[in-house]
C-alpha cells in the first residue's frame, strides 16, 4: 500500500516514520511505550491492528507483531482474542500500595492494615524469646527454608484451615509478597501468562509487570471466578498459571464457594495450570463461614503453591509466610527462596512460632475478628446496601460509585477533603470497566472515631 495512502486516515496511534531505527520493531516497540507511559495514549485505548500499521509506516507485518509482543511482555499493552490489541490499564503509573507519602492530617481508608490493637500481645512474647537459652541460634544463616519447629508450627496453623502437609515441601518466607515473588520467579518465565480475576492485588499486577508476565482477566460472580470464562480462555490462548484469592478475594472481599472451587479444580487439572493460591484470610473464613470445607490445594495438592501469610492474622511488622507445594515444584522454589529471599529472620518466625504454641496467635484472631464485626457494623450504618456484598469479616469493603466517577481526579478530590482511598481501576488487570467502585479500607483507623469521621467525609463526598 503506497505511503502516503494513510497520511489522513484515522487511527489512535501513528508513529513518526522518521524516528524509526534498527531494529525496527525495538524502535516501534520504544516509541510506544514512551507514549504510554507519557500519557500520550490513554488506559484502554485500542491500538491500530497490525496490519494497518504495518501498512502505516511501511515495514514488514511481523515487525509490528515483534513489537506488539515486546509491549505486551512488559505489561503495556495486552490483546483481547477477537477484539484486538489495547493499553493495559495501569500501565503508565506504579499501583503498588504502601502506607508511604500520606499526610499524618489525612485518614487512611485506602492501605489496608490489620487492626494492630494486639500488638502488645506480640511485644510481650517477644520478650519471652529473647530470653531462651537457644536465642543465638537465631541468628545465623542456617536452614534457609525454615527451622525445623518453626515449620511444625506452621503446619499445625494451618492445619485449622485444612492444609495437609509436610515440613520437606514447604518452606518460610518473609511475608506473602515475598512467596509470590518467589513463586514467580521459581515457576514462571517472561511471556507466560496468568489468569486473574478481573479485579485483582494489586502488588500482584505489579510483580506481574516486573517479571514480564501477562495476565490475563476473568470475569466473576458472587461466589468467584467463573469455570466457563476460564475455560474459553484456556481455549483461546496458551495459560501456564492462575491466581487466586479464594477465602476473601482483594479487592472486592468475594469469598469463593466449595462448588466454585472445585469446578475451578478440574479445569485448572484439565488444563494443568499451575494455581497459585493466596489464602491470607483463611483464619477468617475456616471454622466462620459454613460453606467453608477446604482450600483449593487439598484438591489440587501437586499442581498448587498455597501462600499463607500471618500479617493479617497475627502480626504486620513480623513478615512471616508459609509457603506449601507440590513435590514437583520444591527444588525450583528453594533455589529461587536461596537466590532472593536469602533466609527469612529466624527471629521473627521463633515469635510466630511461640505466639501459635503458647496459644496466644489464636487470642490475636478472635480480637482481630471482633475488631472486624464492629468495623463492619460501622461502615454498614453508613453504606447498608455495600455492606452485604462479600465476606463479613473483611478488612475492606467494595463500593459501587458513579459510573462516570474520574479515577485519578476522585482519588485527589478526596484526599483533598482529608481521606485516602483507592479508586477500583487501580486493581483492574483488563480492560476498563463500565462499573466503577472504591475499595474502603477498614482496620487502619487509629479509632472507631477516626473510622466514623472517614466514613462521613466519604459519604458527603459520593
């Protein structure tokens, strides 16, 4: 097609030609993402197909399809079989959550903590370990995956939550961000792809971009994500993993019904993915909630990497995990536990341990699972109808708001007015969505007080 022929047609992205260098599809593939990340291309935008733009600048086809590819490794852009290729939705800005650059005048209903009122109960057995004629041992670097008691223990945690297992295939990590690096790094090469739910962690889309891996969304229900869209996905393109949260899902506190579970399973062994399931708020769900019989990884024992971290449950600051794994996968996830994690301190998970044998870890939990009723109670005087949606004991909730909401100006406006919180395109791994929500965080207040004045600003503010 001559040159010229394209001069005025419309299209969302034309490049200059005259920027172009060898290699061509590294120089389209570095134009594209200076666009994006520049804000030239918006969230969402549908890129020209690749034939048009080959057309377009006059280059071979599979010098579009290189670059596209390029792009879409490192998360700037993802392709929608049938549909056609878009701009990922956070892709121009770093959605990680932490509890830095907030004012001390701004209430914090957007990082979710894990009502830290118990933590004198931890500082007292603290002091009981430090005085242990065994305290040195602590110190070194030996047993990288684990001290032999300090896997003991954490097997018999999550024995409660119906994990049976052995100390030989699991490992201690320093918290559930940690596991998941790990497992991404261990199990996964730049080019897989995960499926998610559509709305997912955020840290986790993050990690994602860095070890170059796509994700590839899902939609769901109230009781999870759904069997089928996994399947035509399955389908349609070559998936190597999945993530979930089944026990309360972050963002939207979805908890994920037995039948659900186990229609996942068979697809997830028909189309022998490897799941990655993140059950940080089993402790919340097991012995609660009725329809709770099990996590994901007793029916999916070799193909599962379960992650099951005490920052919720027990203590933040700690950074203690336990990961549990297939046979299968234990000599990649030590070598990759060796190689990035190092040893997680040992210190750190000796408290853990005597919190859990001294049965003091279990008092933590029953305060904290009050702590979230009376939490819950508040926000449902505020917003009812919210209120019924998901697990209910989460730490978060998920609120719809106006369809027209503007992510990034309603984020701002509230901050504005003294609140933080986070708008739902942060948690998106797709498309964007006609649906626009805010996650609440609940258990980072400093007092109920602090937690009714946040409500009511936001309330004002909706």
């Amino acid at each position: 097609m001559p040159i010229n022929s394209f001069t005025h047609y419309p299209m969302s992205w034309k490049p200059d030609r005259h920027a172009l260098k060898r290699p061509l599809y590294l120089s389209i593939a570095l134009l594209l993402e200076h666009d994006i990340t520049n804000g030239f291309l918006a969230p969402g935008t549908k890129l020209p197909p690749q034939r048009e733009l080959a057309d377009f600048l006059d280059v071979n086809f599979t010098t579009i399809t290189r670059a596209y590819k390029l792009c879409e490794m490192k998360g700037f852009i993802y392709a929608v079989t049938g549909s056609g290729t878009f701009v990922s939705p956070n892709a121009a800005r770093s959605i990680t959550i932490s509890k830095d650059n907030i004012s001390r005048d701004v209430i914090d209903l957007g990082f979710v903590a894990s009502f830290e009122q118990s933590n004198h109960i931890v500082a007292d057995v603290a002091k009981q370990v430090m005085e242990k004629t065994y305290v040195e041992q602590l110190f070194n670097y030996h047993d990288p995956t684990g001290m032999p008691h300090h896997k003991m223990a954490g097997l018999n945690w999550m024995m409660a939550f119906g994990i049976h297992a052995d100390p030989d295939h699991m490992a201690i990590v320093s918290g559930a961000q940690n596991a998941l690096a790990i497992t991404l790094l261990a199990l996964f090469e730049p080019g897989n792809r995960i499926a998610v739910d559509l709305y997912t962690y955020s840290n986790f889309i993050e990690l994602a971009k860095m070890y170059r891996i796509q994700l590839v969304p899902i939609p769901g229900d109230d009781d999870g994500m759904l069997p089928g869209e996994l399947e035509n996905q399955c389908r349609l393109v070559d998936i190597q993993g999945i993530f979930l949260m089944p026990s309360c899902s972050n963002p939207t506190a979805v908890m994920m019904s037995d039948a659900r579970k186990k229609e996942l399973a068979a697809i997830i062994t028909k189309y022998s993915l490897i799941l990655i399931e993140d059950d940080i708020h089993a402790f919340l769900t097991a012995r609660v909630i009725d329809d709770y019989k099990q996590p994901m990884y007793q029916l999916l024992p070799e193909q599962t990497v379960y992650i099951c971290g005490t920052s919720k449950s027990i203590c933040s600051g700690l950074r203690v995990a336990y990961m549990v794994f297939g046979a299968s996968f234990k000599e990649s996830i030590e070598k990759a536990i060796f190689n990035i994690n190092v040893k997680t301190s040992s210190l750190d998970a000796e408290i853990i341990t005597e919190l859990i044998l001294s049965g003091k870890a279990n008092e933590i939990v029953e305060e904290k699972k009050q702590l979230a009723q009376s939490a819950n109670s508040i926000f449902a005087e505020y917003f009812p109808e919210a209120s019924s949606i998901g697990h209910p004991l989460s730490f978060y909730r998920w609120l719809p708001i106006a369809k027209d909401a503007n992510a990034p100006e309603m984020e701002t406006l509230l901050q504005q007015q003294g609140i933080r919180v986070f708008h739902s395109n942060r948690f998106l791994s797709g498309a964007r969505m006609q649906d626009k929500f805010l996650r609440i965080a609940l258990a980072s207040t400093n007092s109920w007080q602090e937690l009714q004045t946040g409500l009511e600003i936001l309330k004002q503010n909706l």
